[in-house]
C-alpha cells in the first residue's frame, strides 16, 4: 500500500478482497491444519495399534486408513457443497427432528473432547441453518445482505470444524458424530422459538458462537494429543471472531473482555456419549 | 445510526462487567503458576540442555518464518534483523515456557507503544477522530497492557526474568510503518494506522496459537489461551473497519453499524480462516531475554 494513494473498494473489489482472503486461506491455513489432523491420525493409529497388536494393525490401517483418507481430504477442502447433508439435518434438527449419529460409541479421553466438539459444531450449523431457512422463508423481515453473508460464511465455517473433528474420530475407527450437542440444544431451540427478526437471530448466534470458543478454550486443557491441541487451538480464535462481529453488528462493543473465560463452556465431563 | 458517546461509554462499561469474568480465568492460571514456580526453583531448576535444544529449534523456525514473511513483514530490514537475530541465540538460560512467554511479553510491548503512538496521532485519538476507531485504539491498547502485565506475571512466577522490551525482529517494521504513516496525508494516515495494527494482532494471534503445542506448563497454557481469542477478536474488528475505509464509507463505522447500507462482502471479512494460521507466527524464543 503507497501512503500517498487514496483507495475507495466498489463491492465486487471488497468480493475480491474476500477472495484474496479465502485463497490465502486454503495457501497457508488448511495445509498446516492438514498436518495437525495427519500427525494426529497417526497418534491414534499407533495407540490403536500397541492395543491391538499387529493383526489388528493391519485390519485397521487397511479399513479405516482409506476412510481417515477420504475424510481428512473432506475435511481440508471447500466445504460449499460437500456437507449440505449434514447442514440440512442439523436444520432439521433445530426445528425438532431427531438425530443420533455417533451416539452410544462409549468414548473417552481425546475422542470424547472431540465428539463434543463435533456436536457443538453441528449445534452451530444447525442454528445458523435454521436462521438461513426462516429469513428465506419472510419470517424474520427484512435481512440486509451483509448479514445474509455472515450467516453463510459463518455456517461453512462450522461445518469445516465439524468435519475436522469428525476426520478424526473415524481415524479411530469410530463413527462421526452427526447430532447436536444434548445440553445445548434444548436451549438453542428454546430461544430460537422466540427468534422473531435479524437481531434476535443474532444473540443467539452470539450464545452459540461464545459457548464454542469458551469450550474449545476449555477443551486446550483437558486434550492430551499435541496435534489435538493444534487443531483445537486453530478453532478457538475463529469462533471468537464470529462473536466480535456478532457483537459489532448487535451495537455491543466487539471486545468485551481483555481476557475470554470459560464460565460458559461445554463441560467434557457432562458430554454422554 | 447516529453515534452517541455515552452509550459508547456504557457499553465499554458493560463489557468491563464480562471482563471482571474473564479476569478470573487468567488470573487463576496465574495463582497457579506462582506455586508451581516455586516447586520447581525448590526442585533444582530447569534442564539446560532441553532449554538449548530448544532454543536451536526454534533457530531453525526463525529462518524459515523470515523466508516466509509476508505483509509488512517482507518490508526492508527484516530479513537482516532477523538473520542478526539468529547468529545470537540468547535464550538458552531461561526454561521453554519461560522464553514462550517473554516472547508474547515482548509482542504485547511493541503492540501496547504501536497503539500509544497511534492515539498520539489526530486521525486516531483527536478531538475529530471517529469516536468508534478512537475507543477501540484506546480500549485495545488497555487489554494489550493487561496482557502484557499477564504474560509477565506468570514469566516471574516461573521464576523467569520479565521481559519489557519490544520484539527485536519485529522493531525495525514498525519503526518503518511508523515514519511512512507520519509522512502520509491525513485522509490516508487511518488506513496504515490498520494495516499497521492488524499486522501486529495478526502476528499477537498467530503467535499464541502456535505456542499452545509449544507450552508444557498447564497454567501458561490457560493464560495463553483465554489471550489468543482476543487477538483475533481485534483482527476481526480491523478487517472490518478496513474494509469501510477502503470503501470510503467512513461514516458507516459506527456502533452498530448501518448494516442495511453494507455491502454482502462486509458480512464475512472479518474471519477468513476457519482455522487460524499460524504462518506468520514469531518463533517462540525471538523475543527471550538474553
């Protein structure tokens, strides 16, 4: 930038702004994360592993390493159009259908932070799910286009973590955990009944958004696997930043508090699965 | 919207409320910390050859992040500073989690005189300022100096020595943004004064995610964590504001903004990333005490 040259973006040079962003994004971003989800993959494997003895080994590496594969390439790409299924369950959990992928799997240590963080992030694609298809459908008057944007970009956002986490548990051989979070949900639904414009739509999102970043911040102490604090670390800050702009747009001041808490976090040890 | 001061007022008031929360998630850590420092200075100290070991890893990361470096980083000087630095490892005395430290006390001391010497300037702390950009200099100044005295805490309690001297890789960059900004018209002075700013919380951020797999003691770990959402808190907020500066729409940073008039694109420039980089994060031990 030359100090001497005044700039003034149109909204197709401020898109390509965001483009810049998003391509440095998959440059820079999804490969280091990449290695995280790899290096972690390969933890579990060789836990696995000294559990089973070599046999098992083989059997594994040969059933689920293709899977782990495929769902880590899942997870590291665009996520657009890939998780529309799970977005639309997620939904159609939000307004009350029931779910229960990954449920009964008996998880500990590691895995059960991660399958909590799988459920909140799908807690989150479905709220924002649910908010897309009501503003949609008229329910919530009119929706100025910048928050249509924020919505939209906020839900893929969840659904790439969502699909990190679930890279993961079916590196272990587990199922993906594909409903939402039991305790938060009743209360997403809850709120989102009385959810009756943009702004309303928007405190929820905030609830949502800080109980994941005050969770995953809680989360970098209870995870054992350095990859796994990698990965937990790189998400945290992302949904801090969803409830600065959420905060921005609500009137609030956008950063409240020098330090963020965890008094709203999702507790692992309250997470039944 | 109209701005109305007061209730800016109000609302810092408001948020002070959540922050004396938060407070108590960094200053448990650090309760924590200074018993724990205590245990291991009575246990006989710290192993020097894992503190070298170390201190030549993160040598070697040093290079590769000045080959890297983009942004205002890639700016004259750094490369040299950087190649100075590295021919003067002079953190092999200090414990791991202690140079991890003194390296974010020494990030937050570049970052709190960058944003003092912002508000110095009309455009950013004057009597004209918009009041917005005004209080979030000023707000964020006050939660870098929390931060700092944070990460300088739980140094001591560690038994480490504090650190108050600003990043020395980093120093020649800003000192060069600084002059351009003070030569640069006023209409253009805000937009380097974020772009400034946003290298700086970029780097803040990228830094403490990197060092939540570096850092061994727990309570460092919680310290650093309830720090790095923040910084990322305020890159959100300076991408934002950049973008309507770039617009020239100016008037629209307000609280809350007019968010009718925004164009789509300004609903996501906020967050880029869905996971936060760490690409333009300082090696650990650049900004250790010597």
């Amino acid at each position: 930038m030359s100090a001497g040259d005044p700039m003034h973006l149109s909204e197709a040079e401020l898109r390509a702004m965001s483009a810049d962003l998003d391509a440095m994004h998959h440059d820079l971003t999804l490969p280091a994360l990449k290695s995280s989800l790899a290096e972690w993959t390969e933890e579990i494997q060789a836990g696995d592993t000294r559990r089973r003895g070599s046999f098992a080994r083989r059997r594994f590496l040969t059933v689920t390493g293709g899977a782990a594969g495929a769902a880590l390439l899942a997870a590291c790409s665009s996520s657009s159009s890939t998780t529309a299924a799970v977005a639309t369950s997620a939904g159609a959990t939000a307004s009350g259908a029931a779910m229960n992928g990954g449920e009964g799997q008996q998880l500990a240590g590691d895995l059960r932070v991660v399958a909590l963080a799988a459920s909140l992030e799908n807690s989150g694609i479905a709220t924002y799910a649910a908010g897309i298809k009501a503003a949609t459908a008229g329910q919530l008057g009119t929706v100025p286009p910048a928050v249509v944007t924020f919505a939209q970009t906020a839900m893929s956002q969840h659904q790439d973590h969502q699909k990190a986490w679930n890279a993961v548990l079916i590196a272990a051989g587990k199922q993906p955990v594909t409903t939402v979070d039991p305790v938060v949900q009743p209360t997403i639904n809850t709120a989102f009944a009385k959810v009756t414009n943009v702004t309303g739509l928007a405190k929820l999102a905030l609830l949502v958004e800080n109980t994941a970043g005050e969770t995953y911040q809680n989360g970098l102490s209870v995870i054992k696997s350095t990859a796994g604090i990698k990965t937990a670390a790189s998400i945290q800050p992302v949904e801090f930043q969803h409830a600065a702009i959420l905060n921005f747009l609500l009137g609030n001041y956008p950063v409240p508090a020098a330090f963020t808490g965890v008094s709203s976090a999702r507790r692992v040890s309250d997470y039944q699965v | 919207m109209e701005f109305d001061e007061t209730a800016l007022g109000g609302l810092i008031g408001e948020s002070q409320d959540t922050h004396a929360d938060a407070l108590r998630a960094a200053r448990e850590p650090l309760r924590d910390m200074v018993d724990l420092g205590q245990q291991a200075r009575a246990g006989g100290g710290l192993d020097p050859e894992e503190n070298r070991a170390f201190a030549r890893e993160n040598s070697r990361r040093l290079a590769a992040t000045a080959r890297r470096a983009g942004g205002l980083l890639a700016g004259a000087g750094i490369i040299a500073a950087v190649a100075e630095f590295i021919g003067r490892p002079a953190f092999a005395a200090s414990g791991t989690d202690v140079q991890v430290l003194q390296t974010a006390s020494s990030i937050e001391v570049l970052a709190v005189s960058t944003y003092k010497t912002a508000l110095g300037l009309p455009y950013i702390g004057g009597s004209a300022a918009n009041p917005v950009i005004k209080a979030f200099a000023t707000t964020t100044l006050k939660q870098h100096f929390e931060h700092l005295a944070a990460f300088q805490a739980a140094t001591t309690a560690l038994g480490g020595a504090k650190q108050g001297k600003p990043d020395p890789a980093f120093v020649p960059v800003v000192d060069n943004a600084v002059a351009a900004i003070t030569r640069a018209p006023a209409a253009n002075g805000p937009l380097l004064v974020v772009a400034l700013a946003l290298e700086l919380e970029n780097i803040a951020a990228e830094t403490y995610v990197n060092n939540m797999s570096l850092l061994s003691d727990a309570n460092a770990k919680k310290l650093t964590a309830s720090i790095m959402g923040v910084e990322a808190q305020h890159v959100a907020i300076l991408y934002a504001v950049q973008a309507l500066l770039k617009a020239g729409d100016a008037a629209d940073i307000t609280l809350p903004p007019p968010a009718a008039k925004l164009p789509a694109a300004a609903g996501s420039v906020g967050f880029p990333n869905a996971f936060y980089p760490t690409s333009k994060a300082a090696p650990a031990t650049q900004g250790a005490t010597s």
